[in-house]
C-alpha cells in the first residue's frame, strides 16, 4: 500500500476531481463507489476494482480489512483522514472507497420489460427507480436526456448496489426507442389516464415515468400506447415518481402471479 499525506498529490488530486466531477466520470468512463456495502456489490457482481483508496483510521476495522482482503490484488492508497474527506460526499465515511470502469452499454437494446425516465433529475429518485426495478424483476433500463447521471456517486448510494445487476443504457432518444419497441409501452400519468387496475399488464411492457415536476413530455406520452393513472384518495394530487413506479411495477408483477 501506498500511502499519501500531500493534497498535492497527482493520484490525490486526480480521484477527488474524478469523484466530484460528473461529466468527468461521464467522458472517462470512470466513477467512484464508496463504503463497504456498494463494494461489496461491485466485487460480487462486476469483477474488482482499479484503485481502491482507504483512510489511515479505517485501517484498523474489520468490514474494511475483508474487503481489502478480497481485493488484494487492486493497487490501494492509504489516505489521511482529512484527504479521504475531501473526496467523500458522506458526513461520516467509512473509510474505503474505489475508482471503478462503467460497464459499457449492451449494443442490444430491450425487447422485453424495461424501465423509461424522461428527464428524471432527482439522484435519490434515479437511484429508488433503479432499486424498484430491479426489485420488480425488471433488468432494463434506459435514462432518456436531463436525468441524473446513473453512474454519479450520489445514484450509486441511492441504487445500494443494485446497478452492477441492471443493464442500464443513457441519454437514450426514448421517442425512436418507443417506436421501435415490440411490446406494449404505457406511460404513468397522473390524471386522464386508465386505472392502472384496468390494464391487462401481463404482456412485455416498457414501462415511462417523467421528470418530478413537469412530468412525462408531450411528444413521448404521443408515442405510448396507453396511460396508466394510479387511483388515489380525494384531495391527493400525486405521488412521487418513484412511489408511482413501485406501485406500478409491483402490480404487474402481482397479474404475473409474482413471478
């Protein structure tokens, strides 16, 4: 292990910009995970890490030490405490985190259940959709323009891991996506649409859900082939669009008999 005491540092300097610059991890294809649970989910599921970065009083706990174990092979910098906190967007970190490669896109786009946002711009909610999915069996999903970078270290947190078990695809033209698409596409609207309960969801579907405030854009809710509405009580307006996806998803995958 290397250890580094200077914020001057080029290997310092170049993981903090690295962690706190989206379009950088965007055009580098690179991102930064942190803590012991989204490791763990890297190291199950996608292979290990290219750097890994560990703070001097991180050292001595065990979660960090078997990590650190598994990953043995991984070139690993010991930071002091005050340096790993400048890279680190939690109050209180663990002390471990790794610079990673985004996995690269499947050249094939979906033909079975997929998840569609439009312009979803909340990282927690980008991050909750992702879990939703993938908690409702569904394993495709393609963020069309001005959502939240997926592979941002803030989606990461949210996602809790889920990521390295999804296939995830980016600033996706979702109107040519939805044309081309042979299943059933619905988009959830809050009003004006058929309840969600009325709809025959046992079909592949691709399911879309809008940006927080503006919702679904016009030209995309044109190039759906139906809108599902959740009933709510009298004086509720809406939900939250990940609260929407969850119910949504959740009650096809009920009509499926939970399978």
């Amino acid at each position: 292990m290397k250890s580094i005491a200077s914020r001057d540092n080029p290997g310092f300097k170049a993981l903090r910009t690295l962690a706190h610059d989206h379009r950088l991890q965007r055009d580098s294809g690179h991102t930064v995970i942190e803590g012991p649970h989204l490791l763990t989910a890297y190291l199950d599921h996608a292979g290990v890490p290219e750097l890994l970065a560990v703070s001097e009083s991180a050292l001595g706990k065990t979660e960090v030490a078997a990590l650190l174990a598994r990953a043995a092979a991984v070139e690993t910098i010991v930071l002091r405490d005050t340096l790993f906190h400048e890279i680190s967007e939690l109050a209180t970190p663990v002390g471990i985190l790794a610079r990673i490669a985004i996995p690269p896109e499947p050249a094939m786009l979906p033909v079975g259940d997929c998840l569609l946002l439009d312009a979803v711009q909340d990282a927690g909610n980008v991050g909750t959709l992702l879990r939703t999915a993938a908690a409702a069996g569904v394993h495709d999903v393609l963020l069309g323009t001005g959502c939240a970078g997926a592979w941002t270290p803030r989606v990461l947190r949210a996602g809790q891991g889920v990521h390295f078990a999804l296939r995830i695809w980016e600033r996706v033209d979702l109107a040519e996506f939805l044309h081309a698409y042979p299943g059933c596409s619905v988009a959830a609207a809050a009003h004006r649409g058929t309840s969600l309960y009325e709809i025959d969801l046992r079909a592949p579907i691709a399911w879309l859900f809008g940006n927080e405030g503006a919702g679904i854009a016009p030209a995309l809710q044109a190039a759906t082939q139906q809108r599902a509405t959740i009933p709510l009580a009298d004086g509720s307006e809406s939900l939250n669009v990940a609260a929407a996806a969850a119910i949504c998803l959740f009650e096809m995958r009920r009509q499926r008999g939970g399978s």
